[in-house]
C-alpha cells in the first residue's frame, strides 16, 4: 500500500506533466543524435533543466550501471506506468536503439497531449475541491460544536438554532451522514465490481447508456489505440502487439479478456481492425479505424490508429473538463447555501436585538 502511494506521487505530484515533457524533450533528442546512453543521463544528472529530472536521470543512471532495465525501473518507481514502460522495453527488445527513440518519440508525443483524470479533472479544480470541502466542514463544525452556545443566545429573542437553515444543513450531516457514506462506499464497491466484470457487449453498452463506464472504457481504447499505433509505426506484428498489452492488462479481468479475444480472433486469421470491433473498439471508433486503413498495411494502421487515439483523447479531455466543472458548481451550491444561512443568522439576531 505505501509503495503504490508513493508510486501515485512520483507519477502525478513529482514528475508530473510539466517535468515528463521536459524528461522526454531532452531524452529524445539526445537518443536522435547518438549520444551514448550512459553519457545522456550522466548529462542530465549533471546538469539538470530541473531537479525533478535530474534526479530521474540519476536513479536510471543507477540501474543502467547496475545492469537493470531502465524501463522497468522506472515503472517500479512510478515515474512511467507499466504500459509506458513496457513500450519502452519491447521497443528497444525488438528494434534496438531505433525502436527505443520512437518509443520516446511516441511517449513525448502523447504526453503533449496531457489525457489524464488527475490533471484534468482533479489538480485542475484543487481550488474548488479544498473550497468545497472547507465550507462543508465550517457548516457541520458549526452544528457540532457550538450549537448549545448559539442557542443560548437566540433563546433570548425566542428563537432556536433547530429552525435555522445553516443549522439545519449541519445536523442533517451529522444524524445521516454516515448511513449516506456507506451507501456512497456501497455504491463505489458496487460499481468498480461490475466495471473491472463486465465484458459482455449488449450488458456493456446498456451500462455506457446510463453513463456508467464511459469514461474508463473511452480511456482504455485511448490507451490501447496508442500503443498499437506505436507498435505499428516499428513494424510490430499485431499478433505480438496485442500479446503484449494483454500481459500489460494481466491484472484488469475486463481489459485482459478483452484483448485475448482479440488474439483469439487473429490467430483464427481474422484481419486486424475487425477482431477489434466490439471487443476494444466501439463502433465509432471502429469505422474511423477502418476508414483509414483500407489495406491492413502497418503503415496504415499506425496512421489509423494514431488519428482515433487523437479524437479519442479530444473527446475524453472534453469529457473529463465537463466532470471538472462540477467541483465549481458544487463549491457555488455550498457557498450560497452558507451565505444565505448567515444572512438568515444575522436577521434573527437583528430581529431579536430591535426588539429588545
């Protein structure tokens, strides 16, 4: 568990976006000129554009030295996912230092493009979700532990906080808040079981018209697109390609058995972009691959793949901002619910003092 929080941080708080683009910038470059590999990263350790990556190039270093897989040591440590990883290695594997400078490429490539739920969706609104949860909290904390004093008070002009909105919120929180948590963990249980499950196609598409596995499933052939178009672009068979993100997926139950149907497909002699259909594709995303690659060559497939990896990611980033712009309009809902209960506090206690 402490491992992969660390992992978790080294992959979206140290070397986020920003420094992986920097990384692979000067990676890449380098790699294209034919600089050894053990000079580029003594280079970058020396030298560092930033500390976050110099102190990448210098565990890579480390292992380099010690005779590990750079690529591997990298997935360990969270600094690249194992897909990432994994492209690295088989490239490199199959078509030595050319095979390894187009993977960079493809990974400089498409870290540009910055697709992630956490950038998007999370670092994105980190205002409005610490926002939000501050307000919450100020409203039950209020109800928990100054309700009696406050009462005190307004029973001098014959009012009780148990009538009062901003009190109401609060006590509603604290008396059913946690039957709603376990429902919500429930719910959340529930959901990633049927979501990680669920590889029929009519059970799937049902689920994805109550919006329910949209985002992962558009996510996953994000994913599985780009790494057959980087594949393709080395001349990779197709059999090995899905071979290898089938041992990449080994641990997901739907994205694993969805890719060895692929492969069963293939070695049955079914041409590569329809043993994708319905299994990773969805029919848009289908057409799109086929328009575009009419003759099955590798070229034509790495263009194919490449241009629905592209529209893929444009729709799911949209998707994800759309999720995003719901942390602002949950952080307008809390705070004109908790003005509304101070200017409702005020008047009472404006009321009561005329009064008096």
């Amino acid at each position: 568990m402490l491992r992969a929080l660390l992992n978790w941080q080294n992959r979206y708080i140290l070397f986020d976006f920003g420094e992986r683009h920097t990384f692979l910038m000067v990676f890449a470059t380098q790699l294209e000129s034919g600089t050894p590999m053990s000079r580029i990263l003594e280079s970058m350790h020396a030298h560092p554009y930033t500390p976050v990556v110099g102190d990448v190039a210098g565990l890579a270093l480390d292992a380099f030295r010690d005779g590990k897989p750079i690529a591997e040591y990298w997935d360990s440590l969270g600094h690249f996912s194992t897909m990432e990883a994994k492209l690295l290695a088989e490239s490199e594997s199959l078509n030595g230092r050319e095979g390894l400078i187009q993977a960079v490429a493809y990974l400089r490539e498409s870290t540009s493009e910055d697709v992630s739920f956490w950038r998007t969706v999370v670092f994105a609104n980190v205002v409005y979700i610490i926002a939000s949860a501050y307000l919450f909290g100020f409203m039950v904390y209020l109800s928990a532990a100054h309700q009696d004093t406050y009462n005190n008070v307004l029973v001098q002009v014959g009012k009780s906080s148990t009538d009062m909105m901003l009190f109401k919120i609060g006590n509603f929180v604290l008396h059913y808040g946690p039957y709603v948590a376990i429902a919500l963990i429930v719910f959340s249980i529930v959901y990633l079981y049927f979501r990680q499950t669920i590889t029929n196609v009519e059970d799937r598409t049902l689920a994805q018209k109550f919006f329910l596995f949209n985002l992962y499933d558009l996510k996953f052939e994000y994913d599985v697109c780009g790494i057959v178009a980087a594949f393709m672009r080395q001349r990779i068979p197709i059999q090995d390609t899905v071979q290898i993100l089938a041992d990449i997926y080994a641990t997901s139950h739907f994205k694993n058995t969805r890719l060895l149907w692929v492969l069963a497909e293939l070695v049955d002699g079914e041409s590569s972009i329809p043993s994708f259909r319905g299994r990773v594709l969805s029919d848009q995303n289908y057409h799109l691959v086929e328009l575009n690659a009419a003759d099955d060559t590798p070229d034509e497939l790495a263009s194919s793949f490449g241009v629905t990896q592209y529209i893929a990611g444009v729709l799911l980033n949209r998707n994800f901002k759309r999720l995003g712009r719901l942390t602002l309009a949950l952080t307008m809902i809390m705070s004109l619910m908790l003005i509304l209960g101070l200017f409702e506090f005020v008047q009472v206690m404006q009321a009561g003092t005329d009064a008096l």
